[in-house]
C-alpha cells in the first residue's frame, strides 16, 4: 500500500501522521513499527492517525514506535492538532478525541495550546530500593503513568547531564513496582525560578526522547509538590526547546491543565508500508 504521510515535531518529539479519514488502513501497530523504524522507515517516536470522529473535529489515534497503543501523547497532540490547522481539517481553535475524551487545541502560528485532562497524583514520595540505593520518585498519571524524580540543585551544576539515563529508564520502565504496564521515566532539576530541566525515557519508545508532553506535565507538577515552584512552570527539554505546562492542584488532583510549545510540519512524503 502508497501511504501519504507527514513528518511533524513537536518540541523535538517526532512523529509519522497519516491521515486516514477515508478508513483505508489495517495493521495500524504493524505499520507504526514499519514507518516508526528510524533505520529502515521514516524514523519517528510514534505514529499519529486521524480517524473521523461523531463528537470533536475528528478523532486521534497514537501508537508507539513499538507498534503499542501508548496511551495519549501531549506533544503528539499539539502536532496533530498543527496539521489539522494547516490542511484546515479545523479551525485554529478546535476539538478532537482521543482515548474517549474530547481535548481542546489552540493555536497561535507555530505555538499550539492544548487543554490536557485532569492528572491524578497516584502516589507521591515513593521509595525504591535498586542496587545503587534508594530512589525517591512520584508517581503521577496525565493520561500516561509516569515516574517523576528530582535532582537537587548542587554547587557543582548540573547532575542531570550526568546520568545514564538508558540505564536507569530501562531498569524502572520494566521494574515490578510498575507491572503490569510498565511507566516513563522522568528526571528533572531546577533550572532558575518556575523553571525546570528535564529528560525523559519513554516506554513504547524504549529509549530517551528529546521532548515528551505528558512527561513535561508530570514533571512541572512534581517540581510544584518538591520544589515549591509555582505554575505556569517552563520545562526545558532535551531538544532545549521550551513547554509551557499550567494547572491548578486540588486535592490529589492538578486541574485546568495546559500544555503550550512549538509544533511544525518537517516533510510530506509517500511511501510504501
């Protein structure tokens, strides 16, 4: 089959997008591994596909690189919601779902809004014990699980360039605290006031992305539990591009959530997967 597909970043988050109103696709997981491959397809950290949808301007559909249903992507949907602007499948304000849930985007030029669903702050200041030592982490969920873990600041600089953060991804990706489903992994350290640094390794991926929406999230909200910043809260990604995430925390739960950045269309191509 000749699929037309985008190549779209956000953040430094990459994506393969198809647009599949039509319904013409089968195999989705098979074509997202196929497409995803960045040595023998297009190269991307997942697949987005738009479907048609009865309640928002139309439907997402995401799938890890992997070929897994990774649950929903921040950044994948602010890219989804840019192409949908640029084809003007939508408006520059407008909905669509994903998962069963409506969400909101917004746009202004290459900067897209996007209005998340509440975050549960499933457990917070969880202990692990791995060989190295004890680990402190949170346990937050913005419609994928993460793990958030911060890295004080020290008089020597940064600590987050440091870390193996394959090593350690990996080893809390498939450890038993996190089974069945596994968690992404996110580490983060104060980068000035209100002003995070992060990394992240995401599951599906299984590897360390440059940019990752939910985790953006997750983490903003554990640096305003252990840091004491206040939002709006700026995440600096591995790209170096900058998220803006804003919320309200209510009782074990961060309402209002908004997850800002760039996101741009890279190439339009055909192939054949």
């Amino acid at each position: 089959m000749r699929l037309q597909f985008a190549k779209m970043t956000g953040a430094g988050n990459d994506f393969v997008l198809i647009d599949d109103r039509a319904d013409r696709l089968t195999q989705i997981p098979r074509i997202a591994r196929r497409l995803c491959d960045r040595r023998f397809g297009v190269g991307a950290d997942g697949l987005l596909v738009i479907k048609r949808s009865r309640i928002a301007d139309y439907r997402m559909l995401y799938y890890n690189a992997d070929g897994t249903s990774g649950g929903m992507c921040g950044n994948g949907g602010r890219c989804i919601a840019r192409y949908a602007i640029l084809k003007r499948i939508a408006a520059a304000r407008h909905t669509f779902e994903a998962l069963r849930h409506v969400y909101r985007a917004r746009a202004r030029g290459r900067q897209i809004t996007l209005h998340m669903k509440d975050a549960t702050l499933d457990t917070l200041g969880c202990r692990l014990r791995l060989a190295s030592g004890v680990l402190r982490y949170d346990r937050i969920n913005t419609g994928a699980p993460h793990a958030t873990i911060a890295l004080p600041q020290t008089s020597a600089g940064t600590r987050l360039e440091s870390v193996d953060m394959l090593t350690l991804g990996r080893r809390l990706r498939y450890h038993r605290a996190f089974s069945p489903e596994g968690t992404n992994v996110n580490l983060y350290e104060p980068a000035g006031r209100d002003t995070i640094r992060m990394r992240t390794y995401e599951r599906g991926v299984e590897d360390e992305t440059l940019a990752c929406g939910t985790g953006s999230i997750a983490s903003a909200i554990s640096a305003a539990l252990e840091l004491h910043m206040n939002p709006p809260i700026t995440v600096i990604t591995q790209s170096r591009r900058r998220l803006r995430v804003n919320f309200r925390l209510d009782e074990g739960i961060a309402t209002a959530v908004t997850l800002t950045g760039p996101a741009e269309l890279v190439f339009e191509g055909t192939v054949h997967a």
